[in-house]
C-alpha cells in the first residue's frame, strides 16, 4: 500500500509498498478517508522522540513508521474475534492504546496509562496510509449522519473537550485562551458550547486570530502587539475565571496565569522542548490552581467520555466541522502542502485534512 513513513527529523517519505499488517483476531483494516495533520505531528516531524528509533518493546515497531492519528475511515476487514463491528461500518479512530495492566489502568483511569502507545507514533501503523490495522476497541461508530470526512476532526475536538471539563470551568464564567492554533479553538469551542459568558483569545497570527473569532471568541488579542494581561483585566474587572495555555510558551504561559483572578484556574494542554519559569508568589499567594491537560477519555472509558460526546455533537449539528477545515490536499503533497504550510508561523490554515 501507499502510505507516508517517518524516518528521522524532517524527512517523511511517500512510500509507493509499505506492507500491509495482518488482521489479528480482535483487530479490524480500516480503509482510510480522512487524516488530519496534528500540533503533535509537527513536533515529532522536527524533533523526533516519540516513535522508537529503536524496537519498541510493545509494539515492535521502529523507524520508519507510518504517520497519522486524527483518522477516519470504512471497516474492510473484521478478526474472527470481532462482534461489535461489520464490514462496511464508518468509523473515527482512537489513537490510543493503553496497556491494562498498570496500576493506573487497573483503577479506570486509563488516559493517565504508564505505558500508552499511541497509532501513528509507536504501532508502525497510522493514518497517513491507504488501510490500517487496529484493535477493535478503538473503532467508533459514526452515525448516518455525520460525513466521513468529520470523524477526522472527533480527535482533536475531543482535546479541547477534554481541557474543558478538567478546568474548574463553569457556566457563566469568563475565560481566555492563550494560543490559537486548532486545539486551543477546539476549546474556543468546547468553553461557548458549555456556557462561557465571554470568551478571549490569544493569538499572534492574525489567521487564526479571525477564526476564533467565528468559532465564538469575543474579543481577540495578538500578543506581539497588545498586552493580552492588561486587556483581559480591564474588561473583567481583575481576570477572568478560566484560562487555557496551548501555546508552549513561557510568555503564554504566565500571561495566562496572570490573567486570571484570584482564586481562577489555569489549565495546561501545551508541551514544549525548554523549561518555563515562573514566578510562585503569582500562583500562591492568590490562591491560582494550574491544572494538566491530555488528550481525553482513552478505551474503553472512550465510549462514555470526549469521543462518543463529540461523535453525539456533530451529529445533532452542534458543531461548524468546516469552521475549522482550511486544506484538504492528498497524501502525495503532505510535507509540501501540509507540513510545511502549517510549519509558517504566518500560515492561513488551521486543519488540514488528508486524503490517502
């Protein structure tokens, strides 16, 4: 099959014979429609330490690795082990695999799993390919009425869902969002849906700056230019209740501490290369709670958390799916037309959509 492989930094390939991977007895091959291009994939196409250089104990997988894990597709093959899924069913892909086994799993809380792998990084299967093969558990169900192409997007609105509900957000509240790109507009999205009474973005890249605003932002700020702090105390009398820090900077991040109020929250779905100071006296003596955010409810707690709650979402017309599509290109123009657009810090898009 065709599919994009990772080999090192900067440098995927458009393989023409990537084997394909057999169907084991609980797994399912998934023809692939949709792939969105990730926040995360950018990190690993520059710096590359999550897929396995070497063998992973796990998975066996090593470079090259298939790339991809924001996917939709069609069931077209089903182990002989396999009930809850048929040939033919549209599906959106959850892309991670927790272990069962360690002392996190064994008490429900599957997402903070010690020993998660994750499809299109430690599986040497992905998205970014024609088929792929994976357990069954990690196959949703999309209804009749939601497009094939939308479950591509299930992932990452489930990230902004999820960032939501851990916070202390509550209806009625005020809150500020620091970094624009497509998770931190997931959760533009996720905090207006849930009742956020005023809503501020952060964002130096005017692109996205516009889209947050027509994916409900009232007032957006481009910190190159603006005080974001200043201007978000002025409008809310002292902060706002909620902030969100998706932007892996320390500038962010401790704007967006200093932009809440007392007692307010600040919710942390960034990762970054570097360290970020701090200064303490801001958190404590002001009572400010900093909370981490990742990813969303993994199986088979995922049939009752984020993902099936998007998956709902969409199908009832809750959610503007082509607000944050900007690109659809095909796999043969990924790196060209994908990777690197989105690698501009001027760049025009948010969600590029990939088809194999």
């Amino acid at each position: 099959m065709k599919a994009a492989r990772l080999y090192g930094e900067s440098d995927i390939r458009i393989d023409e014979d990537v084997p394909d991977n057999t169907v084991g007895p609980g797994d399912v091959r998934i023809n692939v429609d949709t792939c969105g291009i990730c926040g995360s994939d950018l990190h690993e196409f520059r710096n590359p330490d999550a897929t396995p250089a070497e063998t992973h104990p796990q998975t066996g997988a090593k470079r090259p690795v298939v790339i991809g894990h924001e996917f939709s597709g069609v069931v077209s093959e089903v182990g002989e082990d396999v009930t809850r899924l048929s040939v033919g069913d549209p599906v959106a892909v959850h892309p991670n695999i927790p272990c069962y086994e360690c002392v996190y799993c064994e008490d429900g809380e599957y997402n903070r799993c010690e020993n998660v792998v994750s499809i299109g990084f430690h599986t040497g299967t992905g998205g970014f390919g024609e088929t792929t093969v994976i357990p069954q558990e990690h196959a949703h169900v999309l209804p009749n009425g939601i497009e094939l192409w939308e479950g591509a997007l299930v992932e990452p609105l489930a990230v902004g869902l999820h960032a939501v509900r851990r916070s202390s957000f509550d209806s009625g509240d005020t809150v500020a969002v620091f970094g624009g790109g497509p998770i931190g507009l997931t959760t533009v999205r996720a905090a207006r849906a849930a009742g956020a009474k005023q809503v501020f973005v952060s964002e130096p890249n005017e692109h996205r700056r516009a889209k947050a605003a027509e994916l409900g932002a009232d007032v957006t700020i481009d910190p190159f230019e603006e005080d974001a702090e200043e201007i978000i105390k002025r409008a809310t009398e002292g902060g706002v209740e909620a902030a969100f820090e998706f932007a892996g900077a320390e500038p962010a991040f401790n704007a967006a501490v200093r932009s809440t109020r007392r007692g307010g929250s600040i919710t942390v779905g960034s990762l970054t290369d570097g360290e970020i100071s701090t200064d303490m006296a801001e958190i404590v003596m002001k009572e400010r709670t900093v909370t981490g955010t990742f990813c969303y409810g993994f199986p088979p707690r995922s049939f009752r958390t984020e993902f099936d709650a998007i998956i709902e979402a969409i199908d009832r017309g809750d959610v503007d799916t082509e607000a944050f599509v900007t690109g659809r290109i095909s796999l043969d123009d990924l790196v060209e037309e994908g990777y690197e657009q989105l690698l501009d810090p001027e760049t025009e898009h948010v969600k590029i959509l990939v088809e194999p």
